[in-house]
C-alpha cells in the first residue's frame, strides 16, 4: 500500500508540468496509466468535465453506462465502483474532484477474487489528486490575483518634471499586502499611495489592493480626502478577511513642494537632505479597527533637493542571521549619502543593501517610494 500511494505522490508531484488543471491532467493521467496498466491490468483512464469527456486514455469506454453511473453514485467522499453491464469483464470506478467540474474514472479488467489492490491505487489517486487540483487551482487563483495587482501599479514615474520618482515592491510570497500608487493630479499636483495591509499573502492583497482602488475612485470624484479614508475605514472594519487592519500614506505633492496628505497609521515617512532630516508625522489611526475613526489632513515642506522616503516595516525591520534589524538609522544614511544620485539608481541601492542584510530571506513584504525634488 505505501508502495503505490508513495508512486502516485511522485507522479502527481512531479515538477515540469503545466500548473494549467487541464494539462496537469492529462499529464497525470498519462503517467498513471502507463505505470500501472500492466501491474493491475487497467484499461482506460479518463476525465469528464461535466457531461463531455474531455481526457480518455487506453480503450474506449461506455460513456453511457458512466454517465448513468454519475447520475446514480456522488463519488465526492470516496471513490464509486461498478461492473459493466455491456462487458462484466470491465470494472469502472469513478470519483469527483471537489471544487470542479472534473470527474476521473479507472478501468480495469474485472478481478476473479478480491480487488483489494485496486481499491487502494484508487483511493490513493483520489486523495492525491484532489489535493492537487486544489492546489493548482489555488496558485492559478494567486497568480490571477498577482496580475490583477501588477496592473493597478502605475507604469510610468515622470508625472512632472519637478519630480525624479521610483517606486518599488518586494513581496515575500507570491502576493503581498504592500502596494503603491502614483497618480497625475493636476499640471503642478502629483498623488502619492503607499499602502501596507497586515499580514501578506492573498488575503493581505486583497485588502491593498481594494484601497488604493477606493483612493482612486474617491479621488476621481473630487471627494475629500479625508471623508474617502473615513469610507474606507468602514469598509475594512466590517470585512471578513483576516487582513483587517491597513496602514496608509496618502499625499498630493505639489511642484512647489507643499505636501498636503494624510497619514493612517503609516511609519512616518522622511524628508531627507544633506544636513537635515525631517519625519513626517503619524496624525491618525491605522484603517479598520475602529469603525468610526475620524481622519485628519497635515502638512509638510519638502524642500528644494530634498528625497522624500515612504517605505514599510519590511524595508527596516528585515533581520540578518543574528536577527539584528536593518532599521530605519541605516536607510537613512544610504539616502543621504546618494543625494546627488537618481530616483531609480537610490531605490536600487537601498533594495540591494536590504537584500544583502537579510540574504535574500524576507519575512515580509518591502516597498519603497522615492521622491526626488528637482
């Protein structure tokens, strides 16, 4: 028995093959019937979606006498089993794979005694390939949702030519709960986003990405800022995700360098010169955990030359092998040290040393946004 579920689980494990469902399949499908077809003498394998037969391997099979089965028989708990009417010399037993349309049958010739082996190889390929359809289907879910994410960052930074901008973001899972966003305002105001759900992974992206559609569409419409934060708020406060709290840094920077902005909870962002570092105030709560927050604007100066720093914990908490911090002292002075540098090549600096420092282990999502005031 452990011999044939260990055989399946390297089969259906396997790396190289399409993470698409269909494919993965029929790949699985294949590698199943060639494996065993001789050891326990099956005939067919195959897989319905619905009504159709999509897969089917090895020798044609009574789709009639199946589908009549499927009718008859759930096959969701544990796998069914029948005898051919039209050939007694055909056993057939078929199972569903949960969350899908998707249901596999396996055909052998018809034991004289018991068919014990058979039922084992069965029931093992229907736990494993359950479980691995629903983990396809989960990453396929992910990536759409990582793609869906990508899209909402913006492509381009040169938003006006008072401004030298790059941004960044580094999940440490496929998904992250960071995300940031750059909009054109006006001819002399830009809009600055950066957001940091907690937790990471799906749920957390899912919460970052609802707000800076929420900012956007609040935006859009000339709504405060503050009533859209407020709205927001709300939203979070009664979703049911896991990621229930958000911490967001919302500015419009204008070509003169006034800042008017709101600060939700968010690590306070710098404004850094030569021989000046300024930290922009935490003034209101973090989104989500109290339902009627009230929100605040503030204001800041950022001066001629100076970089305006927005990051999250993931850039300054990210730990070394003796679980020593980055901190926020140490990014800082990689910024100060680089004035004279562009958007970009400063971002790319504080990323490398970043990696370096934790060896390319992050344990949590890092963003960067640099603004360089010409």
């Amino acid at each position: 028995m452990k011999n044939i579920y260990r055989i399946l689980l390297e089969i259906v494990e396997t790396p190289g093959h399409s993470n698409n469902v269909m494919d993965a399949l029929r790949y699985i499908l294949e590698q199943v019937f060639e494996t065993f077809r001789e050891e326990f003498d099956l005939k067919a394998v195959s897989a319905i979606d619905g009504s159709a037969f999509k897969i089917n391997i090895g020798e044609q099979i009574p789709e009639d006498e199946i589908l009549e089965q499927l009718r008859l028989g759930d096959g969701d708990t544990s796998p069914v089993k029948f005898t051919s009417s039209n050939n007694p010399d055909r056993t057939i037993s078929f199972f569903r794979i949960r969350d899908t349309d998707f249901v596999v049958t396996v055909t052998y010739r018809s034991p004289d005694a018991s068919d014990f082996n058979h039922d084992i190889l069965v029931y093992s390929f229907f736990v494993l390939l359950n479980q691995k359809i629903r983990n396809l289907t989960i990453e396929d879910s992910m990536h759409h949702t990582r793609m869906v994410q990508t899209s909402l960052l913006p492509e381009k930074f040169d938003l006006h030519p008072a401004f030298d901008i790059d941004c960044r973001t580094q999940p440490c899972e496929l998904l992250g709960g960071d995300i940031y966003d750059l909009q054109k305002l006006t001819d002399n105001t830009i809009g600055i986003t950066l957001a940091d759900a907690s937790g990471h992974g799906f749920p957390a992206a899912l919460q970052a990405r609802d707000v800076v559609i929420g900012l956007r569409v609040g935006i859009r419409k000339d709504h405060k800022i503050t009533s859209v934060m407020e709205t927001i708020n709300s939203v979070i406060h009664q979703s049911r995700l896991t990621s229930r709290f958000v911490s967001v840094f919302y500015g419009e920077l204008e070509d003169n360098g006034n800042l008017f902005y709101v600060n939700a909870g968010h690590l306070s962002p710098l404004s850094i010169e030569s021989h000046y570092v300024g930290e922009i105030p935490i003034r209101n709560l973090v989104l989500g955990p109290i339902r009627n927050a009230r929100y605040k604007m503030g204001f800041y100066q950022i001066n001629s030359g100076a970089v305006l720093v927005l990051y999250t914990d993931g850039i300054t908490e990210a730990t070394d092998p003796h679980n020593r911090e980055f901190g926020k002292v140490r990014l800082i002075e990689i910024v100060r040290k680089r004035l004279d540098l562009s958007a970009k090549e400063i971002c790319s600096q504080v990323f490398e040393e970043v990696t370096d420092h934790c060896q390319g282990k992050f344990k949590d999502d890092c963003s960067l946004v640099i603004v360089k005031r010409l």
